[in-house]
C-alpha cells in the first residue's frame, strides 16, 4: 500500500514542541489545558491497551493556543502518547506549519487538532482529527441553541455561553466524551496494527 509523502522526518520532527514546552507557551489558555489533563487520565484499561501499542514511534500534532478542541483534546492525546512505550509527541502550530497542515486537511477543512501517527519509517498508521463523533454530535446541538440563535450584537455572549456548555459535557462523571475519543483512538490503531487478541 502507497504511503502519504509528509514534508517530515526525524530533523524537522524534532523541532516540534514537546508536550512540556507545548503547555509552557500557552498563556492565557495554559490553567484551562491543565485543567483538561487533569481530568482526561486514561482508565485502567486504556493504559492497558496502549501500554501494547509498540509500533508508534512518532505522534504529530497540529495545534493552536486559541482552539477549543484543541484545549479539551490535546490533553488526552498527551496522555495516549505517554502510555504507549515508544512514542513520541511533537506539537506544531498549524497556521506556521502550511504544508503539513495541507498535508492533513479534514475533507478540505483546516481542522484542529490534528493527530498523526506513525511508524519508525515514518510510514503513517493513522490520523485522529478534532473530536470524538459522540462529542461533534453534542457541539452541534448546543452551538444550535447559542451561537445559531443569538442576534449579532449576542454573539460574544453566546459565545461564552457555547464554551461553558461544550466544557460541562466533558466534564461529566467518568468523561464520556474523553472515553470516546480514546475509544476512537484505540480502534483506529487496533484496525491499522491488529492489536486486538485472537479469540
């Protein structure tokens, strides 16, 4: 199977920031990320599962400070990335980045995060691109009754009221919507590696 040509290798991975440095230049949202790292720690299980996934050696993000998605994702991914033995994760910034970021559209749509795996050949295994499906499903039903509602001079209030509404579904007990992304992660590497046991 034809692999994609991606503008990177080892060199220009390496001056990707590390999930560390990533956090340190945050500013502003910096307390906000955290706060999502916090919460979003993997299950039992799901350490478990990626603790087994020893083909990734190389994990790209693409990212910006500003994103929501960015913000409530990133984090789950850092903790994906750390649990799997040996990986390494390297954030860009998309907008400074535009071959990769064109490398990696979403249909046609410049989509954050984005998240690439790949091989010690860089051969890429897989892509995870914004959010979890479960989680698109309850952005579009609550950015229906803010932002789709609100009259022009509402918007930054609707707005504000739209990120609080998004922040509160993940912070549900047990994070569902971290679940389903890690759910989705896992699926995607168990397809591409065939990781699940035999039965």
């Amino acid at each position: 199977m034809a692999q994609l040509r991606i503008p990177l290798d080892a060199q220009r991975f390496a001056k990707g920031l590390t999930w560390k440095d990533y956090m340190a230049q945050m500013g502003d949202t910096r307390v906000r990320t955290e706060d999502n790292y916090a919460k979003s720690g993997l299950t039992d299980d799901e350490r478990k599962f990626f603790g087994t996934v020893t083909a990734v050696r190389y994990v790209l993000m693409l990212a910006e400070n500003w994103c929501g998605d960015v913000h409530r994702n990133s984090p789950l991914i850092a903790h994906i990335s750390e649990a799997m033995p040996n990986a390494e994760l390297r954030v860009f910034f998309r907008d400074q980045n535009a071959d990769l970021r064109d490398a990696f559209l979403n249909n046609g749509y410049q989509s954050i995060p984005v998240v690439v795996f790949f091989d010690r050949d860089w051969n890429e295994i897989g892509r995870w691109i914004e959010r979890a499906h479960a989680a698109t499903a309850k952005v579009i039903g609550i950015r229906a009754k803010t932002l789709d509602v609100a009259p022009k001079d509402k918007q930054d209030a609707a707005m504000a009221e739209y990120r609080k509404l998004v922040q509160v579904e993940y912070d549900a007990p047990g994070g569902p919507l971290w679940r389903a992304a890690a759910q989705e992660v896992r699926l995607l590497l168990d397809q591409q590696l065939g990781l699940a046991p035999k039965k």
